[in-house]
C-alpha cells in the first residue's frame, strides 16, 4: 500500500496514494489507523484524492478510522473524495456519520476547532 504520513502537533494526514482502496488494501490500512491511534494520535485526517474506487472493504475501514478517533475524543475527518467513493458513502447512508469535508484545508480547520471545542469544554468542567 502507497501512502504518506504527515505527523503534526494535533493531528495526522493520512494520504493515501491508490486508484483503489479495496479488501486487498484495508487489513493494511487498518493496521496502520490503530499503530497511529495506540501512538497517541486522536485526530486523523485520510486524504482520498488520489483514490477513484473504494468497495466496502474500504468502508469498513474508514469507519475503524473514524471509531478509533472518536473513542479517543478526537476527530476523524475525510477529504479529497472522488464522485464514486461519495456516492458509495450516500447509499450506505453514512455522510451523517463520517466528518467529510470538500478540502484538505478545511479538513484541518476542522481539526483545531474540535481541539479548541475540547479545550474550552474542559475549562468550562473546571470552573
């Protein structure tokens, strides 16, 4: 599987370099999200602009993704999505669960503000 990780301060971007995201590749991906996830990462950012296919193999994963970053109070955040891999998500209903976003920008917008959600949820508990 071809795929880059940049490792921020808040977060990761995931970029993921296949035409394909399919039962050939998801064990490996999988893999890879819980590694990023037992390292202490809580926000994830998968980049899928180079991908055009994703099955449900693929689905699964994203949605390990996005279960792992939630249990761990961060956010999972999909960006760069091709016609197919949106419309797939539509059919199975899922754009009301998955954070999706149009960007990669935007994507990490939407990483500092979760955090700065966090923080300000923590000050207010403490106060």
């Amino acid at each position: 599987m071809k795929f880059t990780l940049d490792k921020q301060e808040k977060y990761v971007l995931f970029q993921l370099h296949e035409s394909k995201l399919d039962a050939t590749l998801t064990p490996m991906l999988k893999t890879e999200m819980v590694t990023l996830n037992a390292e202490g990462f809580r926000n994830l950012i998968l980049d899928l602009s180079e991908t055009k296919y994703m099955d449900s193999s693929g689905l699964s994963a994203v949605l390990t993704g996005n279960r792992l970053c939630k249990e761990a109070e961060g956010v999972f955040v999909l960006t760069g999505l091709s016609d197919h891999v949106q419309k797939l998500i539509k059919i199975s209903q899922l754009e009301s669960v998955l954070h999706i976003l149009p960007t990669l920008p935007e994507a990490i917008d939407a990483v500092f503000f979760h955090e700065l959600e966090s923080e300000f949820g923590k000050e207010e508990m403490d106060s």
